[in-house]
C-alpha cells in the first residue's frame, strides 16, 4: 500500500504541475 500511494502521489503531483502550466497559458 505504501509503495502505491507514493506512486499515486508523483502522479498527482505531475499532473497538478501540467494543469497549473496549461492554466497559466491560458
């Protein structure tokens, strides 16, 4: 469990950096 919430959290965190880049394009 702890070795897939820490895979869950780098994902998250990739995809919140992504849409914080396409946020301030638009």
């Amino acid at each position: 469990m702890n070795k897939a919430n820490t895979i869950k959290l780098s994902f998250f965190n990739k995809y919140e950096r992504v849409h914080r880049r396409n946020v301030k394009i638009k």
